[in-house]
C-alpha cells in the first residue's frame, strides 16, 4: 500500500507521474484513487500560461463545461432580444434563462451593444441565470498548497486515475473536483490498509461525458402548503418552523466558531446577509450597496414580530453547504421546496423564481391575491408565495413587479420555509452510498439480496454490472428523490396519476417508551395490546402499549434551529390523562386557567386539569374518541382536548433503551435511532422503538451509521 501511494514519486514514463487523490465526479461519486499526469498540466490565465506540478497542488476545481451548440443558440438568442418584435424578445429571455450560466459569456459580451434596452436586459438576465459574479463556476480553478489560487482554463482534456473499482480515462466534463492528498500521511492512515487499487494491467474504462442538463418544466410548479397534495411537511405549521427563517431570533454571532450558536433576538436594524449561514442560507439584495437587514414592519405572517427587508431591492436567498461539514471536499447544496410570506401591493407585484445550480430557470410564479382579501389595488397586503421542484433549488430570487417597482419601495418578507438544506450534487434519480473507507459511489439503485445493496454506477457503464455492497460496510445511504415504481407506470401508463397517494398524518406528537427512547409519530390508535403511530411520510409502526410511557400530544413550540425538549415524566406525575388549558387573557406565561365545566353527566372529566389514575382503554382510529377508564367507571373523550397521555411504569419491560446502530433521518425534519435490516431501490425496513416498520424511500433523508 505504501509503495502505490508512494507513486507519485515514480515516473510511469517521461512526463508520466501518479498522486494520491480524491475524485469526485460530476454523477455524486467520491472515490480515493492515483491519478497520472499525462504529458505537462498548466493553466491558461488572463495574463499567463503556468506550469503545474501535482505536488504543488491542493485542489483543482473543473469549471462548468459549455456545449459549443448551446453556446451558439444563446448567441443566437442574445441576437433575438434586439427584435422588433416584443414576443421574439420574450421567447429569447425564457431562453437564455433556461441556459442558466451557460449563457453567461454571450450576455456580458452583449453589455457592450450599443442598444440600450439590449444592455439593460442583459444585465437583468445575467443576475437572474448567476452569471453577474466572478466566483469562476465557468473557469477551472487550482489551489496551490503555498495558498495562491490560479483561475482560467486547463490545458488537459482527460483525466486518468487507478482505483479499487477499475482504471478509469475520465474527461473533465464527467469531474467536479479533484482533492491532491499528501502521500506519506496516506501511506500511514489506518483507513487505508484494506484499500487496494487495480493494476496497471487492468482493462481502461473510458467514462463517456454526462448529457447536457435539460430543465424539465413540469417538474417545478407553484407551491402552497395548504393544499392537500402539497409536498408540506407533516403538520407544516409547527414541523416546518425548525427549517424556517422567523427573522425574530438569529445564531448568535459572537458565540465562538465550531459549536452550535444559540439563538438570540434580534433587533430592527441588524444585518441579515450571512446571520442563517450555518443553517445553509445566505441573504443577498440583487441591487448593489443595498443592505438585507431586520425590519420593525409587522407582516401577516405567521410567526407575527419582526420581518426582513431588502432595502429598495429584490432578494436572492441562495442555499449552500451549512457550515460545520468537514468534508474535504464542498459541494453544491439546495432544497426542494420553498416559500415565504411576501409584501405585495395587488395580485402581479411578487414575483418568485427558482434556478438549478447550473443557474439554469426552473419555475418562476407571481403572487395572484393577498391575505388581506379584497383590498382595493395598491393597498399593502400579505401572501404566501412558494415553489416546489423534483430537481434541487439552489437559489431563489423574490422581485417585485408592478407597483413595488414602479415606487422602488422595500421588499418585505417572513418566515422563509423550506425542507432541509442537503449536498445536490446528486441526480433526483440517483441514491448515493457512503462506505467506511471514505468514498462515496453514487447510481441507480439495484435490486440485491436481504443484507446487501446494489448500485449501478454511472461510471461503470451502461453494461457494467451493479456493485454490491454488505449493510456492515456503509456508513450513509441517501435514497433517490425521485423514484421510478414500475408497477405504477405499468397501470395505464401515466406514473404520475396512477401512483398512490402518500398517506399524511398531521402534526407529529412525541413518543416516550418504557425504555426511555422516544420518537416523534402520530398516534393513530390503541387497544388492549396494540398502538399505532403514523410516521411523517406515509410509514406507520406498531408497538406492544405496554411498551408505552407517555405520549405527548401538545409538544412544546420550538423556534428555528432549535431541537424540541427531551419528552420526560415527572417524579410525581401519576398514570393518567392531562387536558388543555388555556392562559389567562393574551398573556401565555399568565397562570393555567382548567377548560370550563359545561356538562358532567355526558363527560365527568370535564373541568378538571387533569385524571390521574386513570386507565386509557382505547382510540378510535376513525371518531378520534379516547376512551379511559377509572374508579367510576369508563368514559369516553374527545382527543381535541387532551394534552398528553401517561401510562404506569412497566417493570416487565426493560428500562434501558437499546443502542441502535443507525440513525434514520426523514426529508421532513425528523429522526430516530434504528436498526437498518434491508435496503431495496423502493423502501428501507428498519427496527425501531420495538417494532418493525417499512419507509418509502422518498420520505427518508437518509440512514447513517452512529
């Protein structure tokens, strides 16, 4: 192992040298292998031509790859918006935005017409596409390992590298990043002692170049959580505030770097553009010199207090890798679904657009009414304005159209909602497989055997047959996001409308067991042996009630960034049910106030705080009537009035959680620690909590090894 990794010292032939590197590949993969250098590298810089030696580098970044053909109909297009005619010109915009960056070059080679509204549109359509910066997403970037960063273009067009899972010539258009890893500190990690890399000897694969990147517009569209066949989370309004931007309360910035930050109020004034950045958000006005700060202006929104403005300016929110990820290697990041509430002046002022991370237009919608009803036009209203997409939103741009722009007035907002920021580096149709060696291999999932999971990696080819990997050496495993069921597409040939609905539950409630673990489900019914919960995706599980403790169905209000209270019985707190209580007045911290007695003889419970020792006998799946049981006799209840459920302490049971191997992360926001026993392209079961449970792969986020 010390010799292969010591190879870079060891010339293969003149101009030939190999160096132990990380690769990752524009398919998601991340693998560790040597990489030759073929004949001299250098780099083409605005002022120069340099030299590159791999033991001078740290990093190279490839630049997005522009197909000659599309660069040439964005110049074509670029031509169209001096038409005289106003629907050529609209066509030629929806183009060069649905080019995203690879339009960039020909709309700022465009800023030098002498047209005046053709420079004016350009410089619009190239904020919109991401093409206004320097960041070099369109240039290769090198890193030397003495600090200096050289953009431009390389000069090599294949890059070959030896690893464990063949001899690979793969060109620069199929690779995002290659991390140049110090040989002798290779040779001594532990981690790479079973890693061998195949022979000199073996067969070439040569990796064809990924197709072009189509944006798909029916896989973006409107969104509004409200609607039943939204993708809201569970019980949008209370689940969906932990990945919501409230603009009340911020990490707090003098907290020291490389912990959690608590959260602080924040103040009218106060600078938003990186205050959510470790959440994986940055606030930015498109407008130059224009601030992003904390607002006094009270919205109609949900959390009510303070807000955001972009100070007479639109707003770009883009999503990036949250700070505090280790990986050697950053990539991109985005969401699948996102809103706001929004200032409008009248249906047509709001307007919001999603882009890709190649910069490319997914979906772009205006706002169409108001909170505020039937408010005469240009009276200040509220509304929700969200998207939602099957490909990963890495930036949204909120612009204001009609009135709001004519006066150039403040662009208001709050409670920015959205699902949980994650690496997009992968295609929707893609799952990704992270091993205890370090590397990552991404593909389509295959069908395997119980313990073991398929993959059949784009690299490999068409005809390669799937890799096959044992649940004991996976780290991580990320499902699709997208994921082709063939018995629903063989319906009737419409997969979207023949597939079933995913069942919805509403707000989780929170689940503490004999053993002390808990989970967050919704119950959905108990019996004399049996409770159901319904889990936030469509899952459901069963456990034995006599492995229940407490389940709260009330759970305590949690702001942005923070996770909800451990659930616990109290010393003195007897078996029994606990009822709603209202606060005296708008005061909550005021004392608890019993819900009034209305009448006794139907529910003698009524008027009183709680029941203690009292038996729950049962819940009707359907009514939603509880039925308990205590020295009087049994009665039965309404759900909508009780707070928690406490059951009596099981001493048959055993009172120490059990250590599970995995944690299960749902794209909801929620977790828990399980024991992963299969792993299929369809569904993941795990043992959880004492029960057996079957989750569609959409729901969850991922499975990662404690």
């Amino acid at each position: 192992m010390a010799l292969l990794l010591c190879a870079s010292a060891i010339f293969a032939g003149e101009g030939e040298r190999e160096s132990p590197c990380l690769i990752l590949t524009a398919d998601g993969s991340l693998i560790k292998g040597m990489v030759k250098q073929v004949g001299a590298w250098s780099i083409s810089t605005p002022s120069a031509s340099q030299t590159l030696e791999p033991a001078k580098i740290e990093l190279i970044a490839l630049g997005e790859r522009v197909d000659p053909n599309v660069e040439n109909e964005a110049l074509v297009a670029v031509g169209d918006l001096q038409s005289d005619k106003f629907d050529v010109r609209e066509k030629a915009a929806a183009k060069l935005r649905g080019m995203g960056r690879s339009a960039a070059k020909p709309l700022k080679q465009a800023l030098a017409s002498n047209d005046a509204e053709v420079v004016r549109q350009a410089k619009a359509l190239l904020v919109e596409v991401g093409g206004v910066d320097d960041s070099g997403q369109t240039q290769d970037r090198v890193k030397l390992r003495d600090g200096t960063t050289l953009q431009g273009e390389l000069n090599f067009v294949d890059v070959y590298v030896r690893s464990a899972w063949g001899r690979f010539r793969f060109p620069v258009e199929a690779l995002e990043k290659i991390v140049f890893l110090d040989p002798e500190k290779e040779a001594k990690a532990p981690a790479n002692a079973a890693l061998k890399f195949v022979g000199e000897d073996a067969k070439e694969i040569v990796v064809a170049p990924p197709v072009a990147g189509r944006v798909d517009a029916a896989a973006a569209q409107r969104w509004n959580p409200q609607e039943e066949d939204s993708m809201a989370l569970e019980g949008w309004l209370g689940e969906a505030q932990r990945n919501a931007l409230t603009m009340d309360k911020v990490p707090d910035p003098k907290a020291p770097a490389g912990a959690p930050r608590p959260l602080v109020a924040a103040k009218a004034g106060d600078r938003l553009e990186d205050a959510y950045a470790e959440w994986g958000v940055l606030l930015r006005a498109t407008e130059a010199n224009a601030a992003v700060a904390v607002s006094d202006e009270k919205l109609r929104s949900f959390s009510g207090g303070l807000s955001l403005a972009a100070k007479k300016s639109d707003l770009e929110v883009r999503f990036v890798a949250p700070k505090g990820d280790t990986n050697l290697i950053e990539e991109a990041a985005g969401v699948m679904y996102a809103g706001a509430m929004v200032r409008t002046a009248g249906p047509g002022t709001v307007g919001l657009a999603a882009y890709d991370s190649a910069g490319r237009l997914l979906v772009q919608v205006v706002n169409m009414a108001g909170a505020a009803g039937n408010v005469p036009p240009g009276m200040a209203r509220e509304e929700f304005l969200g998207v939602h997409s099957k490909t990963p939103i890495a930036r949204l741009r909120f612009f204001r159209l009609g009135a709001l722009k004519e006066q150039n007035a403040d662009f208001l907002l709050d409670d920015l909602i959205h699902d949980r920021v994650a690496c997009v580096g992968l295609r929707p149709e893609f799952c990704r497989i992270s091993l205890l060696s370090g590397e990552r291999l991404a593909g389509k999932a295959a069908d395997a055997d119980t313990d073991v999971v398929g993959l059949r990696t784009e690299f490999l080819g068409e005809k390669g047959e799937p890799l096959k990997f044992k649940l004991d050496s996976i780290k991580r495993y990320e499902p699709p996001r997208a994921i082709e069921r063939k018995d629903d597409a063989a319906k009737n040939g419409d997969a979207e409308n023949d597939k079933p609905k995913r069942r919805r539950f509403g707000a989780p409630h929170g689940i503490l067991l004999q053993s002390g673990e808990s989970f967050r489900g919704r119950l959905l019914s108990i019996d004399e042996k049996w409770a159901v919960f319904g889990l936030a995706g469509g899952a459901m599980v069963k456990l034995p009630r006599e492995t229940l403790r407490k389940i709260e169905l009330i759970t305590p209000h949690t702001e942005a960034g923070e996770a909800p209270p451990p659930i616990a019985v109290a010393a003195d707190e007897k078996p029994g049910v606990e009822f709603k209580t209202k606060p005296v007045g708008n005061n909550p911290a005021a004392p608890q106030n019993p819900p009034e007695k209305k009448d006794p003889d139907r529910n003698p419970a009524q008027g009183l705080p709680r029941m203690d020792d009292a038996e729950v006998v049962s819940l009707d799946p359907e009514t939603r009537e509880l039925t308990v049981k205590d020295e009087n006799g049994e009665m039965t209840l309404s759900m909508a009035g009780v707070k928690c459920l406490v059951f009596p302490a099981n001493p048959n049971v055993g009172t120490v959680a059990k250590k599970r191997g995995w944690h299960l992360t749902l794209r909801e926001g929620s977790g828990f620690d399980a024991d992963v026993l299969r792993i299929t392209p369809t569904d993941i079961t795990a043992e959880m909590a004492g029960g057996l449970v079957v989750m569609e792969a959409e729901s969850v986020e991922a499975v990662e090894r404690k």
